[in-house]
C-alpha cells in the first residue's frame, strides 16, 4: 500500500473527529489571543491522535506545537482559529484548523515510511496580531523545512496576492468646552480625526497599485453639546511589499499629522501586533500541491485563464519569507458571498463546509508526501538548515 493510501486511511478515519472539531470552533469565536476553547480543542484532538503537544508556546497562551515522527525533513502545518468581531468564523478559521489537523494526523501514519517529523503549530490572532511573527520570533520555525495550511474561500486558487499590512490606532486629544457658549474655548479632537480622514481620503487617488488604506472611527466626543476632547480611530495601511508599506506609511502619518496641526490636538499613533509582510509561495510545493488538489477533483481555472489573484494579508506571508511556504485559497460554495461577512460564517459549516475539511486535509497531506519523495526538492528544502 503506499504512502498516499495509507495517509488517506488515517485521515478518513478521522473524519467524524475532525468535522466535530471544525464545527465547535464555528461554534465558539473567540478573538486573537483569546481563543482558549479553540486552542485546546485543536491541541486535545492532536494529543489524543498521538501527538506530543507542548501548550502556551512562545509565551502565548493560545498557542501550541504537536509533534509526531522523528525523520529528517520537517514539515509544519498551521493551524489558525481565531474569529473576527461581530461576523464570528468569516475567514474560514475553524476549516483551516481541522484541515491542518487532518493533514498531520496524515501525514503521521507515514512519517517512519517517509523520514519526516510532522509538527501541527497551533498560531492565533491571525485577524490583525499576527501570532506565526510571534512564532518565528521565538524560533518555532528554525529547523521547519516547508510550511502549509489551506484557506477557504469563494474560488479555487493556488495563491492570492499577499499585501504587506500594519494595523494601529490613532488618537487625538483637545479640549472641551460648551459647543454653544464658548466653542473657541475647545479643541475639537473629532475635527483633528476628520482633517486626517479627508487627507486619507485626497491621497487615495495618488497611490500606487497595490498600495491600501482603510479604517474605522472608534470614538468621536461624548454628547453633541460639548467640543469632542478625545477622537479615534483604527486602520491599516497594506502595500505591495514590506518596502513599499515603509513608504505608503509616511504619507499615511502625514495625513494623521496634518489634523493635528490644523487643528491644535495632540496625535498619537500606537502600532497593533505585528506587521505583516508580503508572501513569496514556494513554486515548486504549489506545483505539488496543485496536482493533489487536482487528484481531489478540484479545479484552477482562474488560474488558467489568468485571473487576477484576490488581495488579502496574511501572518502566513512572513513564514514564506523565513520558510518554503503555500497559502492555497480552498473553494467553498457561498452563494456570491466573499470573506469577512456573515454569509460566509454560514457557508463554513454545513456538508460543503465538511468536505473542504476533508480535502483540505487530503490535499495538504498527498502535497507534502508528493514533496517528501520529490529527490530534489527534498534536497533544496534540506539546504535550509
């Protein structure tokens, strides 16, 4: 029987475990960082898989690795699941954990067959902190030969372009005083906020492609009678490269610091988590993988017809830049529905939804054997380390 059959058995025996596992997350978002029921139902689904789990990794609470196998080449899957605020599992992120899961469990049953060790790393706060940079700090990506995980969404791709990315918060301080008696007594923080929104907004039409700027306003004064004392707001700024996101951001600041001088506030500009970076994809890996996610019946016309590739920001960006990685994008049906709103959440679980668990898992699993027994990209990966 080869290594594929025997990957396909194990994970097919998991399957009841691993949709289970895929509709509790769904079942309990939880935000980055904070996502304690979830982490554990993935680590306590690995250890009793067999795995050697190793919980709070990196000083993260909600982070784990679960090892299986003790060979040469290194494998790692990520697995990610936490939610976003308000829309709940709208990235998928309860898909991508149980099919991590069930690529590893796998890719276990063939890791003495194969000479690999086969690491499941568990990454939170993917929405916005960036819990794999965290990973790669404390060097849970050091002696990792490849790196992959699969994400749902609306089409099948191979990859999608991957934009550089910084979240922060901004905030003005003023003054009070009675809007209507003595408003050239205040400093009016919203009006700071507002200048800076509408240079934001000005500067848009300057940008260079690729280049992104979007944000949220969180506070704006306290009562329609009184001058706004305090103003803010959340954003992020995305570029095509690292690079590029270094430049885009001094314009962007500029912007945050023109409200400040036209209006007499004070600004400050506090950074969220990490930065994200843009994504290189492994040619050769997603040539495999591509071939085994064909061998499942899945499709790339997109790809073939040279569609333009979705843009999102990813922590998994910075892994490619320190180890050979894929993204993949995995098709759900979602009735026109794209990532990020509630249709989405709905589309992630259900029959569909159960079926990418499973092929995301056999796709991933039959791509890293494909890549274990690939001569010479076994040799390239190697040379790493």
């Amino acid at each position: 029987m080869s290594e594929q059959e025997l990957a396909t058995i194990a994970i097919e025996a998991a399957r009841e475990r691993l949709i289970d596992l895929s509709h509790f997350i769904h079942a309990h978002p939880e935000l980055g960082y904070e996502e304690f029921e979830s982490a554990e139902a993935v680590a306590v689904a690995a250890q009793d898989a067999g795995f050697r789990v190793e919980r709070a990794v990196a000083s993260l609470p909600t982070a784990f690795r679960a090892t299986a196998g003790s060979g040469s080449l290194h494998i790692v899957l990520c697995a990610e699941y936490d939610a976003l605020p308000d829309v709940g599992h709208a990235c998928g992120h309860n898909i991508i954990a149980a099919s991590s899961l069930g690529a590893a469990i796998g890719l276990a049953a063939v890791a003495d067959e194969l000479d690999l060790t086969v690491t499941l790393l568990g990454t939170p706060s993917e929405e916005g902190g960036g819990g794999k940079i965290d990973l790669i700090n404390a060097g849970f990506f050091d002696d990792q030969h490849a790196a992959m995980m699969i994400h749902p969404w609306p089409d099948e791709r191979l990859e999608a372009s991957c934009l550089a990315v910084d979240h922060f918060d901004v905030t003005y301080i003023g003054k009070e005083a009675h809007a209507s008696a003595g408003p050239w007594e205040g400093i009016n923080a919203l009006d700071a906020l507002t200048v800076a929104n509408v240079a934001l907004a000005l500067a848009r039409q300057q940008l260079r492609p690729g280049d992104q700027i979007h944000g949220i306003v969180t506070e704006g004064g306290s009562a329609a009678n009184i001058i706004p004392s305090r103003a803010g707001g959340r954003y992020m700024a995305r570029a095509s490269t690292s690079d590029r996101l270094v430049q885009l951001r001094r314009r962007v600041d500029a912007c945050f610091e023109a409200g400040a001088l036209a209006t007499g506030a004070t600004v400050e500009i506090v950074e969220l988590g990490n930065a994200f970076s843009h994504m290189v994809s492994d040619p050769d890996i997603l040539r495999h993988y591509r071939s085994s996610a064909e061998g499942l019946g899945r499709r790339f016309d997109a790809d073939d017809a040279g569609a333009a590739k979705p843009t999102i920001s990813t922590d998994m960006a910075n892994v490619s830049l320190v180890v050979p990685s894929i993204h993949p994008l995995l098709m759900i049906p979602t009735a026109g529905a794209i990532n990020h709103q509630p249709e989405f959440t709905a589309a992630c679980v259900g029959d569909a939804a159960d079926q990418a668990v499973i092929d995301g898992a056999l796709a991933l699993a039959r791509t890293a054997i494909a890549v274990a027994q690939d001569r010479t990209l076994r040799s390239r990966l190697m040379e790493r380390t």
